[in-house]
C-alpha cells in the first residue's frame, strides 16, 4: 500500500462543485489501494480577499494578527472538502497546521518549517482514514504555541516536508494548468509540457519566475528525494516529474533551517578571457561566441558587466587545455567587434592563473545572507574576487590560482564542509534547453567606483543580506579604473523591484565609509534566460542564444551563467520579444 500526498491549489477548490471534483479524485485514489494525506490551500481569492480587508482597517496591521486572520482560510477549505469526502462513504479528518504537527520558526508571515511531528497523521492513517491537511501554517513551539504562516507558496511548501516527514511514495500537486510547460503559455500559446524536469532546472525556473511550483517546495524534495509530480486537477493526464538524485541522508530536525551548503567544490584548470570595451549594440555577444562554438571551444562562465558609455566587458572562462584556441579566436575577432578602434594590447586579457571555488546547495534558495557569507570568509584570509557567478544553487568565485588551496579549506571550515570535490565536467542525456522564462519583476541595481581589495564585495552584500534583500545575478566589471589612486571596480546585480529603493537607501548611506561611488538603480529592463541541463558539454546554446536576439534587434546589457543557466538583461519593453524570440530559436513550441 502506497502512501500519497496529494495538494491542491485555490483554483481547485474555489467552489463546491470543484471541491466535490476533488472530493471524487481522493476516493478514487484511496480505492486504487492507497494511503491519502490531502494539503488544501484557501478557496479561490479567499486570501486576497482577507488580505485587502485588514489593509481597510490599517495601513500596516499586525504580523501576527495577519497569521490569525490568514489561516482561516485554508480551515474553511479542509472542513468542507472533509465533509465532500465523507458524503461519498470514505472517513475523512480535518486538521490544522498545528494539528498535522507542523513546528515552524518563530516569524510571522514567513516562517520556515523546523520539522515535522507526524504521529496524529500516522495514527489516522492507521485508522483507515483520508488526512486533509491546512496548507501555508504551522506553530511555534513554545507554551503560547503562536499560530505562523509560511510565505508565498506555502501550500507547496507544506505538502512536499509533510510527503518528506511521512517518507510518502510521491507527492501530486494539483493545479489549474497540466504540468510544467516550456514557457509561459499565457505569453507563448504553443508552449509544450514537460514530461520530466530534473529538481535542480525546476529550482532556477522557479526562481526566474516560473510560478508553478515555489522554489522551497522544490529546495525540500531534492533535499529529502521526494518524487513530486505536477498534474492538472482538470483531467487524468500524467503531468510533470520532477526528478532529483539520491539525496545524503540527512535529519528531518531543521527541516527548512538546515544546512544551507551541501558541498564545496573547485577548478584549478581555468582560464579567464575578457574583450574590454567592446561596442555597446546587438549582436556583439552573439559573434564573438559563434566563433568560439565553431572552434569547439566549450566555454563555462560568462558575465557581461553593466555598460560605461557606449561600451561594455565581456569575460568568460574555459577549460586550461583550450585557453590557446579561445585567445585567438578572441584576438581574432576582436578588431571586428571594436571596429578596429581600439589598440589590440588594450581590449583582450588573457589570465592563465585562476582557479573557481564554488558552495553549491538547494538550501541557499531565499536566504540572502550565503552569498554575502562566502565573500567575507574569502575576504577573511586575504583573498579577492576576480569574477562572481551565482544561481539558486550554486555561487562560484574566480580567483587567483594560487589562493586556491587556502580558499577551499576556509569554505569547508565555515560551512562545516568535511572534503571538498573537484568540479568535472557533467555528460548529461538531457535537453540543452529545457525552458525560457521571463522576469518582469528585476531591477538592476550598480554600485560604481568599489575599490579593487578582498572584502568590499562581502561588505555589500552582506549589507543587503542584513536588510533581508535577496539578489540573483552579481556581475562585476572586468575593468579597472584609478580614482585617487585607488583602483576601482563597477559592481552590479538585479533584485526585486520591491527592494530596489531600500537596497539603494542602505548603500547610498555605506558608500561613503567603503569609498565607493554612486549607486544607481534601472527598473526599466527584463531579465530573460534559458535553463537546461544538457547545455553543459554544448559548446553552441549561448550564441544561438545570444544570435537570435540580435537578430531580433534586441541588445543585451548584463550577462550572467552558471552551468545550466544563461540569463540576460534586457530593455523591459523588448522582454515578451525576447522570450517569445529565445523559444522558437530552440525549436521549444
């Protein structure tokens, strides 16, 4: 007998009649010979609703008393579907977060789960009885046993540690869509379904926006391997898969506050090559990283920093044994890309003496302060960062190759890492584009004239991560200037537009003390990027991705990578092109 957790959005319970639907699908599965725990979220608009009458009685009302008035609406929800069940002859029980056993931190409005006490599910269980769980809420536990909610996507978030705490066979997720599509089909009508997705493409989709599934809902079922599914509540169709590798085993104690690294991994066979002052306009990237897939030349970070004038910096790395062939196809092509206006010494750098350290972990998703945490242990034994790569998963640091040893042994001794691994590289049979997704909701945020010195880029983000402000991409600019004889660097990331004013008042006010310049906020672009892990040994994706958007006369202001990732920024109001652009290119419609 297998044990199922099944969870259903608002949409699928947002009236009596869909409630009833589900109602007939739980029996159905429980008749298939099956153990049932069902998580609910509140019908429908009920939470908006709730929302906006206590915003009519304060403008900014109590956290807590939030928390009180929020989770009735997934009480009103597990009664009724309860009753549904019961109507058709199947025992059903109802009960709260708090009832489930679901112990959370003690944060109203965002609170992480700790673990997950399921004996009253179990022992129901037992009985013969379907368990429909409250999603989106938990207790503290303490003697007040204070009522908290868990954030945006709570629901998910729920029934995935719930299927984790019960060592469930699978976890369904039940939706108004019929899985996971290649893009987002209210932009692009022709977006196909995935039959699978691996957990680490689905985390960095989620992260750009892909609203399906919330990010920690995923962070929990790599983490503890739990099959998870999404299907639609409409139909029988099998859905998305989301498949992740066999875990470590690990404690259900701290279920979401555990460790946030899992590893610590490095490459001392890098070379960093950068094109300085390249011509700010559509198709720069895409011509110089044509020529470099027609050499075969498999490149691994690339960032494009934010543009000084009318030019920009593009640097990449690539494997040591191929630095020769990608230096000359960079010195190659550059006179064309500066239009042979600059001097040749001047616009291409070659450095052969760098190594790329890497923390690499699920448990970094919404927790700005890891970033900020790797750059100061870094700062902390001397060392500077050269380039910065960052994903939900995974931050990478270039340095110099001779730091390396003394960079790897600080991040194993700060994240309580027992041996660090070399980071070889991945033969996937897997798509090198498996979705597009499109973040209209970024603002890019520079900081001018850092100093060049180990620390400052800790010093900033750990400014931001003290605010509780997350960022994504963190791209910093390969030039140098002097200003009063210290030499500076551009540093620039993209957040959310919500923290755009409160990241630039509390840089704005530390600037002065670190000696650095302006710090300048653009709400005005897009973030556009392609995920797939197949894109790894596929020399070829970034400049067909880079190719079609200029084709399309797009220009791209920032680039960052990671290894299954490119992401661009672009002028808002060219971001639906972009998309729409990037996912036919790929031939994904």
């Amino acid at each position: 007998m297998a044990l199922i957790v099944q969870k259903y959005g608002g949409t699928s319970v947002g009236s009596a009649e869909r409630i009833q639907a589900v109602a007939r699908r739980v029996v159905e599965t429980v008749k298939a010979g099956n153990q049932l725990v069902v998580v609910v979220s509140a019908m429908g608009k009920t939470t908006d609703g709730l929302v906006k009458l206590a915003h009519e009685l304060s403008s900014q009302p109590s956290r807590r008393e939030m928390d009180m008035l929020l989770v009735t609406g997934e009480q009103v929800t597990i009664a009724l579907l309860s009753i549904a069940i019961q109507e058709l002859g199947q025992p059903a029980i109802s009960l709260t977060g708090a009832q489930a056993g679901i112990i959370t931190e003690a944060e109203h409005t965002r609170a992480r789960i700790l673990e997950i006490v399921p004996d009253r599910i179990e022992r129901h269980l037992k009985e013969g009885k379907v368990v429909v769980v409250a999603g989106f809420q938990g207790v503290i536990a303490t003697e007040d046993r204070e009522i908290t909610t868990l954030g945006r996507g709570g629901s998910d978030t729920s029934a995935v540690a719930l299927a984790a705490a019960l060592k469930a066979s699978a976890c369904e997720i039940y939706t108004d869509v019929p899985g996971i599509l290649t893009t987002d089909p209210r932009i692009v009508p022709a977006a196909q379904l995935l039959t699978e997705i691996t957990a680490d493409e689905m985390l960095e989709l989620a992260s750009l926006g892909a609203k399906v599934l919330h990010p920690r809902a995923v962070e929990i079922a790599k983490n503890y391997g739990v099959p998870l599914v999404v299907r639609s509540s409409w139909t029988d169709e099998p859905g998305t898969w989301v498949v992740s590798p066999v875990p470590r085993s690990r404690s259900l104690t701290g279920l979401e506050i555990a460790r946030s690294v899992d590893a610590v991994e490095f490459s001392t066979n890098q070379a960093k090559i950068a094109l300085l002052q390249v011509p700010d306009r559509a198709g720069i990237a895409g011509q110089l990283f044509g020529a470099l897939a027609r050499e075969n030349v498999d490149v691994d970070l690339i960032v494009q920093s934010i543009h000084e004038g009318n030019t920009n910096d593009i640097a990449f790395t690539v494997d040591k044994q191929a630095s020769k062939r990608a230096q000359a196809v960079a010195e190659a092509i550059s006179p064309v890309l500066h239009d042979n206006s600059i001097a040749n010494d001047d616009r291409v750098l070659v450095a052969d003496d760098i190594a790329k350290v890497s923390i690499v972990g699920a448990g970094m998703i919404g927790r700005p302060g890891v970033a900020a945490q790797m750059f100061k242990t870094l700062a902390d034994v001397g060392i500077n960062i050269q380039m910065i790569s960052t994903s939900e998963i995974k931050v990478s640091c270039v340095i110099a190759a001779v730091d390396s040893d003394r960079a790897i042994d600080a991040l194993c001794h700060q994240f309580e890492i027992s041996t660090s691994s070399h980071e070889n590289a991945k033969q996937i049979t897997a798509p090198s584009v498996r979705g597009v997704a499109l973040d209209l909701d970024r603002a890019r945020l520079a900081i001018l004239q850092v100093p060049d010195r180990p620390g400052m880029a800790a010093e900033l983000f750990g400014i931001l991560a003290a605010n509780n402000i997350s960022l994504d991409a963190i791209i910093q600019s390969q030039r140098t200037r002097i200003i009063a004889g210290v030499a500076t660097r551009d540093i620039a990331c993209t957040i959310a537009q919500c923290d755009a004013a409160d990241a630039k008042r509390v840089l704005e006010a530390a600037a002065p003390e670190l000696g650095c310049g302006a710090v300048v906020v653009n709400k005005s672009i897009a973030k556009v990027s392609i995920v797939g892990a197949g894109m790894i040994s596929n020399p070829g994706v970034a400049a067909q991705m880079f190719n079609c958007l200029a084709t399309a006369g797009i220009n791209i202001q920032m680039i960052a990578t990671s290894e299954i990732k490119i992401s661009c920024v672009v002028t808002r109001s060219q971001g639906i092109d972009a998309l729409k652009t990037i996912h036919r290119a790929f031939g994904l419609g």
